[in-house]
C-alpha cells in the first residue's frame, strides 16, 4: 500500500458527496446531506464487507438493499415515500453513472470500484459505532485476513479523532497478540 493510498477514497467520497448533496439541495431538501450520504455509504461498505467476497474480494450487494437505504435516509427527513424513492433513484443514478463509485456488477449486484474503497469506508463505519470493541474483536477472530486492513484503517481514522484511546488499546491488543 502507498503511504496517501488511504487518502484517494476519502477525496473522491468526499466530491461525491457534495456534488450529491449541492443536486439534492437544489431540489428544496433542507439539510445538509454531505455528512449523511456519506455514512449511508460507510454503511454499505460495511455491510458489502461482511458478504462473501467475489473474486477480487469485494463484497457485492443487491440493488434493493442500496437504493433501500438511500430510501430510508431520505425518510427520516421527512420526507414521503415516493419523493425518497425519487430522491433514492436520483442518488444512485448519480453515484452509478456521474462517479462510478458504485459499479454495476451484473444480475442487479453492485460493488465499490475497489477493495480499498469498501475497507476503508467499512472501517470509517465501524469506527463510528458504540460497539466497535465487539465488532472488531467479532470481525478478527471470525477472519482475521479479511477484516484486519478494516480495522487499522478503522484506527487510524480514530487516532485523527475522539477515539484516541480505542485506538491505543485495540493497538495494545494487537501487538500483544502478534508477539
């Protein structure tokens, strides 16, 4: 890995994002939507992280789950059903056709343009979560091989933030276990 690799899908997403949400307020949405479309997107990673790899070891998802929970995002602003699947579709034409930061995969699955994306923001997800111990620990001990780079990229995210001391003592227990 390159010393900034981690720092191209953090750029790119961030882009994404803004220009999705300077679309969506244009349409009279009246909150900023850079940092919730954002953990839509962690989410997702994380949970197309959990699916079972394809061959390049990307997790796939079905289109529904995506566009589901652009929809549900939508609806805890109020928003009505049919305006969030419209709003939803919008999203998703954006991040499928404008960015290529979803890619159809074929059969109604999509997946992030690269396995480092989906780590990275899988990690992002994680870290944010009031369970991180148990859902770290439970990710290590079910496949390490898989969700260690989720994990550091997890705690480097943390040390750049409030989760200082998660980060010491998830390292602390990593470097016990390895000697």
């Amino acid at each position: 890995m390159t010393p900034f690799a981690d720092q191209r899908p953090v750029a790119l997403i961030l882009f994404v994002a803004c220009v999705v949400g300077e679309v969506l307020r244009d349409a009279n949405i009246r909150w900023h939507p850079c940092y919730h479309l954002r953990n839509t997107l962690e989410g997702l990673a994380y949970w197309a992280h959990q699916e079972s790899p394809a061959s390049d070891g990307r997790g796939l998802l079905d289109r529904y789950r995506v566009r589901g929970a652009f929809e549900d995002l939508f609806k805890q602003f109020e928003l009505d059903t049919g305006l969030a699947a419209v709003k939803a579709e919008l999203v998703l034409g954006h991040l499928e056709r404008e960015s290529g930061l979803l890619l159809g995969e074929g059969g109604g699955l999509y997946g992030l343009p690269h396995l480092s994306y989906e780590q990275y923001l899988a990690g992002c997800h994680i870290g944010q979560q009031a369970t991180f111990h148990a859902l770290a620990y439970e990710h290590w001990q079910r496949d390490p091989e898989r969700w260690s780079e989720v994990i550091f990229l997890s705690l480097g995210r943390m040390v750049r933030g409030t989760g200082r001391e998660t980060a010491a003592s998830w390292l602390e227990f990593l470097l016990r276990a390895a000697l």
